[in-house]
C-alpha cells in the first residue's frame, strides 16, 4: 500500500468493513480461504513468491522495490494515466485486467443465496473480527502471538518452575494442524491439554476425520459401524474406501437418488472435555486485548476432571455445518469474534473453525459480559456464514446441513452413532469376490 491514496477509501471498495478493519488494524485478514497482508514498498522483497496487489503505490517505488524479480504476480493499480504509462515502460509484457461488478459475476455462479446475505449482514451489524487466519499445507512453522514475557499463556507460569521445550501445537494435530505452533504453552500445559482434552476431541470428531479423510499425526483414521459390517478408510486424501457386507445392513443405508448414509460408531468420550478443547483452540489466538478477560476460561481448561460444579455454565452448545466445498491443500480457517458495542441479545465472544467439510462454531463461556444469558433470557445468534451459502454451490450440493450439539455431559459417551449423508454420481456392481 503506497501513501497517495487512503487506504480505507480503497480496500472498502472490494472488501467488507469487518475485514478492512481487521486488516488495517492487525495487518492480515482472512477471507473465502485467502490470506490478505497489509505491507508496505520496503517489505516488499520479503514477499518473495507471493501475489502482490499494489495500491496506491508509484512506479518509482515498485522499481526501488525490485518487486517485479521476486514477486510471484503483480497487480499494479494505477493512479492515472501517467502512472499507467510509466509503468507499461517498466514491464511492457504486463496485461490489462478489466474490473467486474458484483453483478456480473452473478452470471458466473457466485451470487450469494439470500440466506448468505443475511448472515453476512447479522454479522456485520453485531459483530467485529478481531483475530482470523488461514493456514496449512505449507512445510515451515508459523506461530501464534505472544507477550513476548516468557510466562505460560494458560498456567502463568515461568521458568525455572515452567519449561518449554516441546512442540506445541496450538491447534490439535489430529485436525490436519502440522504448523501452527504456541511458543506460549509449557510442556506441563502441552502435556494436561493432550492427556485431558486433545484426546476426547479426536474421538468426537473421528467419524468426520474419517470420512473427510483429514490426515493428522497418525494418517487418516479408520472408522466402523457398531456391528463391525462397515469400515471407513482412506490411504491418502484422494480415495475414500467403504468395506461392506451388503447394502441395508447398519453401517450403509441408501436413501434414493443417489444418496447414502454412513452410520459410523464413535469411540467413548466425554463430551466436556471435547468442548474445552474448542476453548482451547480460542485461547490460543485470543489477541491480547481480550485475553486478560478469558481468564476464568484458562482455569477451567486446566482442572485436573471435568464437572458441572468447577463452572456453572450450561449448555455447552457446538453449531455444526458441513460444508459441501473441502478447503484447499487440508487448510484450516479460524476467526475469534467480538460483539459491538451497541450490540446486545448476542454472544460476547465467537470462536469459528473448519477443517475439511466440517465447520465447528461456539460462543465462549463468558458469564460477566453474557451475564442475561446465563440468566436464562432469550439471546440471538447465527450460523456463520462460509462459501456453501454461494448459489452455484447451493445449487449443486443443496443447503449445508446446520446442528447444535450439546457437549455438557461429563460422562463418558460409550456406542454413540453418527450419521453422515452422502450423495454419489454413479453406482458400480463389482463381482463378488
């Protein structure tokens, strides 16, 4: 971004308010799967690789630059004519890129369905984006913030009575999280979070794991029906394999036009601890203006079992939807969202994830700032809005299945069904053999 033209002015011309605030106020965004970073003409270089859109920057500084050597595509938007000039001078075999209303692209399938425009529109009315990321599929770690003080973020502890000398995932790896790293949590924390919380998550969302073929520390996981008559696996990420006695039988129920469902058994757990580990997840990125108010949170995460009693707040709600659209290269989103200040009747604080098809949503724990809501009065909240809400996508798949889950149980869940819809192209007999 250059300094001739300001710069909300122009962001807010192709993006949302919530995003350029975001953007302008932490330096990166993220949208539809795509990580938006807020730089500078100095800094330029570091982006090595990477698509540049420069805004309101002259050709002078893009040729100090020497962004056109290293930059994987450039997209230079001009000032005027003179601008433009000077820099076909500079790169003569540059082509032109034509702007396209919102309404012309409709005519290429990615109108938003009116349900979509009114979660986007709820959303901008009550809420702000205050933390949000996309990541994966890339080799080198990347970490989350932090204060920089060498104190745990969860326990507070600090050496010599806290060490940190293992990996920390921030996110679980099991969810296909192979680089976002938590410099911020000590081994003791790593070591209660993986023994009390990582492990009933992975049970919980095994089912799905399986079926959307999410390859986390041990590979995919193979999943079966109760009776043992069906088992999921996968061998990589491409080819998903169902093993079935014959079709009707538990595991595999065929609903007509080309549907299916698998009927996939859970592994026991307990519902809480898969809760707290969604929490967790939140904690891990909270930026450090509302981290100070999730204490309570942090302390809840760390008791040594999980009870009703250690904090009264209940239910303990999960918004699932499956996304018809599998993100790209196993990448995971995430967005942490605060409430407004004129807002009321909603959530103080909304954490949202997905990994594959699967798109978790909660609102955390706050009982100070929700205190109506724990008082039992009516609140509102709404499915987060995500791409299957586009009409091409709609169109193709149908609309996103939405549930709430209710994790306030504390005790273990034992034969516990999931179902899982799916919907096939074509049907193939193959010989018994």
């Amino acid at each position: 971004m250059g300094n001739d033209l300001p710069a909300r002015d122009v962001l807010e011309s192709a993006m949302s308010v919530d995003l350029v605030d975001h953007l302008l106020g932490e330096g990166h965004c993220a949208a539809d799967g795509v990580q938006f970073n807020l730089i500078d003409t100095t800094k330029l270089v570091t982006y090595e690789h990477e698509t540049i859109v420069a805004l309101g920057t002259s050709v002078l500084e893009l040729e100090a630059s020497q962004v056109l050597d290293t930059a994987g595509a450039l997209i230079f938007v001009p000032l005027g004519e003179r601008d433009l000039k000077a820099y076909m001078r500079l790169a003569p075999d540059s082509n032109r890129i034509s702007w396209k209303e919102e309404e012309q692209s409709r005519e290429l399938g990615f109108a938003r369905t009116s349900v979509l425009q009114q979660k986007l529109s709820w959303y901008r009315q009550f809420y702000k984006v205050v933390a949000s990321d996309t990541f994966g599929g890339e080799n080198s770690s990347r970490y989350v913030p932090h204060d920089g003080t060498g104190r745990c973020r969860y326990c507070g502890n600090s050496p010599p009575d806290a060490t940190f000398r293992w990996k920390s995932h921030a996110f679980p790896e099991q969810i296909g999280n192979k680089m976002l790293v938590d410099l911020a949590e000590c081994d003791a924390c790593n070591r209660h979070f993986g023994d009390m919380l990582d492990d009933d998550f992975a049970k919980w969302t095994q089912p799905w794991r399986s079926v959307f073929r999410v390859a986390g520390r041990k590979g995919i996981p193979t999943s079966k029906s109760g009776d043992g008559k069906m088992r999921v696996q996968a061998d990589d990420v491409t080819h998903l394999k169902l093993y079935v006695s014959s079709i009707g039988e538990s595991g595999l129920i065929e609903s007509g036009e080309n549907r299916i469902h698998l009927r996939v058994e859970r592994q026991a757990y307990v519902p809480m601890a898969a809760y707290k580990c969604i929490v967790k997840m939140a904690l891990a990125v909270m930026p450090a203006d509302y981290a100070s108010e999730c204490e309570h949170l942090k302390k809840w995460i760390l008791e040594k079992s999980h009870t009703f009693e250690s904090y009264k707040f209940k239910p303990l709600s999960v918004w699932l939807q499956f996304v018809p659209v599998q993100t790209l290269n196993g990448s995971i989103t995430y967005a942490v969202l605060r409430r407004t200040d004129s807002a009321s009747r909603v959530p103080y604080l909304i954490f949202v994830l997905q990994f594959s098809h699967l798109h978790l949503q909660i609102a955390l724990p706050m009982h100070e700032q929700d205190k109506a809501l724990c008082d039992g009065k009516l609140f509102e909240i709404m499915p987060f809005p995500h791409i299957g809400g586009l009409a091409e996508v709609e169109a193709k798949f149908g609309r996103s299945e939405v549930r709430t889950v209710d994790l306030s149980g504390v005790e273990r869940v034992k034969g516990e069904i999931e179902t899982i819809p799916f919907k096939y192209e074509q049907r193939v007999e193959l010989p018994n053999n």
